[in-house]
C-alpha cells in the first residue's frame, strides 16, 4: 500500500519582474516522510542556478524568472521514494496587484484641504489625478489635496507603476461639495420662558457652523458657532 505526503505550505513574492529572482520556502518542512522537493516555474525559470523542474533535498531555493515571462506559477512537491505530494502553487506576474481601497473624506468644502490614501502596494511609484480646481502632488501612495474656491465636484484617481514598470488600473473616488444634515434635535426649555435668557442646543456635526432664529424672541449669543 502507498503511503501518502502532506502537502508544502508556500511562501515567496507573487510580484517578481522577468529576470528578476525572488526566494522561495517550504514553510511547514520537515514534511514526515520526506526525502526531497520537486519545484517546478515557467518555462526558462531556474532555481539555484539549475533548470526547472529542479529536485533538491533544500526546503528553500532562489528562482530567477525568465526574460519574456509576464505570469505563471512557482509549484513545489514533496517526494518519498514512491509517493508524491499534491503540488502547492504561488501565481507569480509582473503585474502588480490591483491597488486596495482608497480612504478619505469624500464629501469637502470649497478652501480646505484633505488626505487620502491607498494601501502600500511597494517599492514602485503613484501617479494622482485630481479633479478641476483641486491641488496637491505626490507619488506615494498619500496625497494632501486642497480644494480651491472653484471647485464643485469630479474624480480624484490613482495608479500605481511597480518596480518592474507595469502600471496597474486605476482606483477611482467621486469627491463632491458636502451639505450639512438637518439638525437631528434642538433641546431646551418650551415654555414658560417670557423674558427670560435661555440656552438651546442640537448635536454638533463636524465642520459645520449654526445659525440660530427666534420667532419671538433675540438670538443673544452662538450665533455661526459649532
């Protein structure tokens, strides 16, 4: 009866530019049972200096992606004397990952400034494009926009070029000229108040100002205040 392998957990960079090398490690060696590994990549890929598929008893080697490659996969199998393992696969490309989500303040007023950001895809650079009458520059992956006098509304994008040269899509956000909500509550004393001072209030909201009217009644004081 053939007796059967665990499978090799994986680690090593997904991003690897053709002709660049990249290391790449068995994780959960020893693997019971075990006498070497099999690693396998795309055509014209070697491992240590020699020809994929390469077989060596190392649980980590150093590959070197052929010129011409744009994408495909690093496997490796574990191997006993008549039995193999399942190959376990890492997708490896020269494209870089598409870029996460962007974070910021999307809803802005005209003469103020904000930041926004995407996660760190790596060592490449970021290209932002700002929407009419909105400043800022950078090529990292936060920028510091200010919002002029002019501005209404329009997209604020990002692409990412990695080491290797290859830009990703876009990430794109809508910005807009924000409106404050309706006041949620007003709390104070109604009624019994004839020629007295009284204080009113309603929940602040951030950024916004307050202006305050009395039907019956002289606004003393708070007035355009948070």
């Amino acid at each position: 009866m053939r007796g059967t392998l665990s499978s090799p957990t994986l680690s090593g960079s997904t991003e690897v530019c053709a002709g660049g090398s990249a290391v790449y490690t068995v994780t959960n060696a020893p693997i019971v049972g075990a006498q070497n590994y099999t690693w396998t990549g795309p055509v014209g890929t070697t491992f240590n200096g020699n020809a994929s598929p390469y077989t060596t008893t190392s649980t980590s080697v150093t590959a070197v992606l052929p010129v011409g490659y744009t994408s495909g996969s690093i496997c490796v199998t574990a191997n006993a004397s008549c039995v193999s393992s399942a190959p376990k696969c890492l997708a490896v490309s020269t494209s870089p990952s598409a870029i996460g989500v962007m974070s910021g303040v999307f809803s802005v007023c005209p003469n103020t400034s904000q930041t926004y950001s995407v996660p760190n895809a790596g060592a490449g650079t970021y290209n932002w494009t700002l929407p009419a009458n909105a400043s800022g520059s950078s090529t990292s992956n936060s920028i510091t926009v200010t919002f002029n006098s002019g501005f209404l509304n329009g997209n604020i994008s990002v692409t990412y070029t990695n080491v290797c040269g290859v830009t990703s899509a876009a990430r794109t956000k809508t910005i807009a000229i924000g409106s404050p909500g309706v006041p949620s509550s007003i709390t104070g004393i109604s009624n019994g108040v004839c020629g007295q001072t009284v204080s009113y209030q309603c929940p602040p909201q951030a950024g916004a100002t307050f202006t305050w009217s009395a039907s019956n009644g002289t606004v003393v004081s708070g007035q355009g205040q948070q």
